[in-house]
C-alpha cells in the first residue's frame, strides 16, 4: 500500500499532481481525454473581475524545448466563470483551484469577494505577474514591497486559503517569497512563465503580436527547480512546483526539491493525458523504491 495524498494549506489532495492554470481551460475542455476525479486538483485558467479580451494575434509560438505565449489572460469573467464552470468542476471527486488575476488590488479582491461564498472553491491562486496599472505597468510580482502588500490585501477579503503564484523574472526569488510569506500567503506556486523573445527571420518581424511572450515547457525546467529548490531553504510555506513538466521524473525532482505538489502545464497541449501518466510514474516509482508515503519525499536531496 502506497499513500499519495498531500497536504496543502490545510487542503488534502489524493495525490500531489494537478495542471498549471492557462494550460487547462476549467477542465471543461480536457474532461473527454482525462478522468478529472483522479487529479489531485484541478487549477482554472485566469479569472478577472470583468472579461478580458488577452492580446492581438498571433499570441502563440513554438520554440525548442517549448513554446512562447503572449494570450494577455483572455477569459469571460468571473460572473461567467461561477455560472458555467463551477457548477461542472463541482460534479467531479478534485479540489478546485481558481487562479485570480488583476490589475489593481480592487480588481483582485473583487474576485476574491465574489468567491468567497462558493463551497467549490478549495483554494485561490493569486497570479501576481499581471501589470499593476497604478505603478507603471510592473508586475505586482517583482517587487517585494507590491508582493507582501497585494498578499495582505487579497487575504483580508478571502475565505479560501491564499497561494501566490511567483513569477521567475525577478533577481532572487526568495525576496519574494519572503515577502509572501510576511503578507500571510497560505502556500506558494512557482515558477510562473519566463520572459522570452522569438523573431521571425524570414518575416523579419516578431513571431508575438505583442513582441515579448512567457516561455514555457521542458527548456525551463532546471531553473524551476532551482528556484523551488532555493524557496523552499528560505520559507516554510508549502509550494506547487512546475516548470516543464512532462514526465513522473520531472515532478519528482520538484518534490525531493521541496515542492509538497507539482502542476503540469504545456506538456497538456502535447499529450492531454501527460497528468495521468505522472500519477501513474509517481505511483510506480514509489513502488519500486519501496516509498510508502509521498510526504516522505519531500525535501529530502541534500
């Protein structure tokens, strides 16, 4: 007998696997490929207070070792969200998380506010690589005084325990972190998508309407476990890593780094079952290596 279920903010997961918001819609989209009721949590795409339009196309491009995408947080808004894709996440056996995004705190608490009262929120990530409108466009995540203050800010409003999702485009990640940690975040999610560039050569032109995009997929894994590896010395909150995930290996380098659950997200557009196949990897590695609890993992390379 093996037991894979993790705890995170006081949540228990049957197992230490969901996907990364962005690449999953609501689960609506993926439910004909994947059993959701086996995932250990299901993360939706970004909601904001009122329907976001995301960025001109083209918006996706492919890049060795991943892609670059510049949507620019596209979604219906919050009031479509509780209405269509709440009530079917709620007929499945899996902790709903629901990504949160902003570009003022008003913005983000009134998400928080209108979630407040639905029993099929488990958990609230906070996307806080959204430009903060009222500071110049930065995102609120690079600056650790913005982080500790939308931290503080969102869990006054909120019922759900808070994770803050970080974003890699900082100098040391760990400032953040702290930061978080200091503005009363429940957990931590890392990394979020990498600042890239892609140029069409023929077209001379840029391959993103937008000329910057994340980049995400296999390419950026060893930096997030690095970064998770790193976070997880300087912090004691629990953290989802992901970054390149494809495989079981991939997420169990995320949990011997000190990740308590991991999220798959590009590989999803590649294999929709990708999250099936690293709950499945994770179980028969335990298996072979006699592991009889996942939370044993955790942490432990030195």
């Amino acid at each position: 007998m093996i037991n894979t279920k993790v705890t995170v903010a006081g949540v228990e997961l049957k197992n230490p696997v969901m996907t990364a918001s962005g690449t999953f819609g609501s689960g609506m989209e993926y439910s004909e490929f994947v059993d959701l009721s086996r995932l250990g949590a299901v993360v939706t795409k970004g909601v904001a207070n009122v329907p976001w339009p995301g960025n001109p196309i083209p918006r996706v491009a492919e890049i060795r070792g991943g892609m670059m995408n510049a949507i620019g947080l596209q979604n219906p808004g919050v009031e479509t969200f509780c209405t269509r894709d709440l009530p079917f996440l709620e007929q499945y056996d899996t902790a709903v998380i629901v990504n949160v995004c902003g570009h003022t705190a008003e913005e983000y608490v009134e998400v928080v506010e209108r979630l407040s009262d639905e029993a099929a929120v488990d958990l609230l990530e906070i996307n806080i690589s959204c430009p903060n409108v009222r500071c110049g466009g930065i995102a609120f995540g690079q600056n650790p005084d913005s982080v500790e203050a939308i931290t503080r800010e969102v869990k006054r409003h909120a019922k759900q325990p808070v994770i803050m999702k970080l974003s890699p485009n900082v100098t040391d990640i760990t400032e953040l972190a702290r930061a978080a940690e200091a503005g009363g975040a429940d957990a931590l999610s890392m990394i979020n998508t990498l600042t890239g560039m892609k140029i069409d050569v023929n077209r001379r032109t840029f391959a993103l309407a937008n000329q910057t995009g994340g980049v995400s997929g296999p390419a950026i894994h060893p930096i997030a476990v690095r970064m998770v590896y790193q976070t997880a010395q300087a912090v004691k909150l629990p953290i989802i890593g992901m970054g390149g995930i494809s495989s079981a290996e991939d997420a169990l380098e995320f949990i011997l780094a000190g990740a308590t659950a991991v999220a798959v997200g590009t590989a999803n557009f590649r294999n929709p079952r990708t999250t099936l196949d690293v709950i499945e990897g994770i179980e028969d590695y335990m298996r072979c290596q006699k592991v009889e609890d996942i939370c044993s993992l955790i942490g432990t390379v030195k």
